[in-house]
C-alpha cells in the first residue's frame, strides 16, 4: 500500500460531516510538523457550529521566495442512508480496484496527495525557493461562512501573502488531469415573495391570487434566460444562467387561493455580469409587470478567472509529464472554496480527481488514480521551484 493510499484511508475512517472535522487536520497538521511547518488553528462560529481551520506554513529562507499554498476541506457531505451503501461511509473499503467511501473522492484523497507530494518534494529539495503553505476548513460543505473565507481575512489583515494555489477540489472527467479549473462562476441566490391577497377560491373577484398574477413575469424571465439575455458569456464563461429552485405558495387546501407566493432562484453569472446589472434586469421585468413585491439577495461569490501563466503552466506541464494529457481548461460547474482565495491569490486553480461519485451513494476513487495524482502536485512544485531558481 502507498503512502497516500495509507493517508487517505486514515481521513476517510474519521467521520467528519460538517462543521466536524473528525480530527483530520491534526493527522496531516502532525506530518508537516516533521517537515518544519508553523501551525495554526483558527476556529470560528458559534457553540452548536464550531469550525476548525488550519493554516499550516513552511517559509522559505529568501524574504523574495513566492508562496504556494495547497488549500480543501476536511469536512464531508451527510452519507445518506446507510443501509443504501455496499460498505460502511467510513469504513475504507477496496472493491474491483476502486477505493470506497465518504470523502474517498471529495476531498480526502486531494488531502493525502497534497501532503505526501509536500513531503516528496522536501526529501528532494529540503531548501527550496519556495515557502509553502497549506490551508484547511471544516466547512466547505455547509455554509461557508466560517471556514477558508476567516482565513483568507486573517491573512488579508496580516498582509501575509499567497502567490500560488491549487485547490483539491475534484475536477476530473474521465481521467485523473483531464479537467482543471482555472477559474469559477459567480453565484447570486433571490428570495422573491410576490404579495395578493388570500380568499375562497369561488370567489376570485374578492381576492388576488400571488401565482396568477406572477405568471407572466415569471414567463419574460425565462425567456429571457432561454435566450441567453442576462449576457452572452465569453472566452472563458458560459452565459450567465437563471433558475428558480423552489416555488411556495398555498395553505395546502383546495379551495384557498394563496395570500403569497415566496420565490428562491438562483444566477450563475459570469464576468460579463455583475450582481447590480442582474439585480436591475429582474427587477426591471418585476416592476413592468405591477407585481407587489418583496426582494432579498445574498451574493455567494463573484466569478474569477486565472488567465495562463506560471501556476497554470507548471500544473499543465506536470499532468502531461505524469499522464500525458493534454488538460483542458474549464470555468464550469458549481462554486468552491477558490472565491474566496482568488481575493488574497492572483493565481488559483482547481485540481483533483474524476468527479462522478462525488456526493453519492457508495462515493469512491480508483486506486490507480492515487500515486497519479500525488504526482501531479509534487511535479508542479518541482516545476514552479527549477522557475524560482532560474
């Protein structure tokens, strides 16, 4: 059994639904002690939500030396019901060359690689012209609000800075290198509550029904997203996408035409947006249309992109030298923990392994997909060091 293999089975035996993290980072935290790294725990949110994050440094002895930092959760979605699963969520288990468990593909794996590579690349280059960082969170799953975002301040506030980043997240398709992200989406979350007014529904003239009167308005909005309105996208972002995920109204009985209609949808926006144009743009449709209306926003996270340059070099270049892909660049997909980190790191990509099982029943990860990618990353710091030395 490899090293990494070994690592990864030890988080993925430590039950650590968020906001736990089961004792994970104090497992890694105590291999990169060995190898000279400065650890410090930052906990944040409240008594019933406590989150454990970990920033963990080893700086370079030149006060010029560029950091890269390795940044993941340790946290896990919930399993699910257990008895739908082959073998325990938290019990590794081997299956037809495949690794199975919670975690086994989001993201304990990326954890083992991360820091096996680290410790690869310092037996070989135990001074190296690079500082080296690794960043941790407990909640990257749940709400997100106490995790790598508290880092990224605490370090913003310090002036501590990050040059390089590779999240490891699971970016894969069909094949360990296959995909990277080199850049995210935004996402902008509504809660619309359409007032009108409650009354027997044999009786509609004394009443206002919320859903009715939404109809057409909700109508332009999807023919707007149909046509790809919000923005056309660009070289790097798909058009900005528009969807309702939940629609409530009604007391439940037959004959009540509602007195409201509350609304959640969502944009995933790209940078040819921005959350004030898409605000306008809704509430332009919502005014046309006489609506009384309520409208909250929460913006999750703004879009960012990495454009090609040494970070996204060094990743290319180690993927094609361990598999011989030609990797392609993507800014698809859901939001991550990057957003925040692109605030503090000009150069942040994202990283890991063939996504299909994630969040599933019976999660897992080849086997032969392990060394691979551990490779990968101790091939990119090795990149980026020979760069720092020329």
């Amino acid at each position: 059994m490899s090293r990494t293999l070994h690592l990864a089975e030890q988080l993925i035996s430590r039950p650590s639904v968020t906001p736990d993290d089961g004792g994970c980072q104090q497992i890694l935290g105590e291999r990169l002690a060995k190898l000279g790294f400065t650890l410090e725990t930052i906990e944040s949110g409240p008594a019933d939500f406590r989150v454990t994050n970990l920033w963990a440094r080893r700086t370079a002895a030149s006060p010029a030396a560029k950091t890269i930092a390795f940044a993941g959760h340790t946290d896990v979605v919930p399993t699910g019901p257990l008895d739908q699963w082959t073998s325990h969520p938290f019990t590794p288990t081997h299956r037809d060359d495949l690794l199975y468990g919670r975690g086994a593909c989001d993201m304990k794996t990326s954890l083992a690689a991360f820091v096996v590579a680290i410790e690869e690349f310092l037996a070989a280059t135990p001074d190296p012209h690079l500082s080296l960082a690794l960043l941790l969170t407990s909640d990257e799953e749940g709400p997100g609000v106490d995790g790598t975002v508290i880092v990224c301040n605490t370090l913003a506030a310090r002036g501590e800075v990050v040059d390089y980043c590779i999240v490891g997240e699971p970016t894969s398709v069909e094949r360990c290198g296959d995909m990277i992200k080199n850049g995210r989406r935004g996402t902008m979350s509504g809660k619309l509550t359409i007032h009108g007014v409650q009354g027997h529904i044999a009786y509609p003239h004394l009443a206002r029904n919320p859903v009715h009167a939404f109809a057409p308005a909700l109508a332009e909005l999807v023919a707007i997203n149909t046509a790809g309105g919000w923005d056309p996208g660009n070289a790097h972002f798909q058009p900005t996408s528009w969807q309702i995920s939940n629609f409530h109204s009604g007391t439940g009985a037959s004959n009540v035409i509602p007195g409201a209609a509350v609304i959640d949808f969502n944009f995933r926006f790209s940078t040819e947006s921005t959350p004030e144009s898409l605000q306008q743009k809704v509430q332009a449709v919502l005014d046309a249309h006489g609506l009384d209306y309520k409208l909250a926003w929460t913006v999750g996270g703004l879009p960012f992109l990495t454009q090609p340059a040494e970070l996204v070099r060094a990743v290319q270049d180690a993927i094609r030298d361990e598999t011989g892909i030609t990797t392609e660049l993507s800014t698809s997909g859901g939001t991550s923990d990057a957003r925040f980190i692109a605030k503090i790191c000009k150069q942040v990509i994202e990283l890991g392994p063939v996504n299909a099982s994630i969040h599933k029943i019976d999660e897992h990860i080849a086997v032969d997909a392990i060394e691979p990618l551990k490779n990968i990353y101790r091939r990119t710091l090795e990149k980026l060091e020979m760069a720092a030395r020329s």
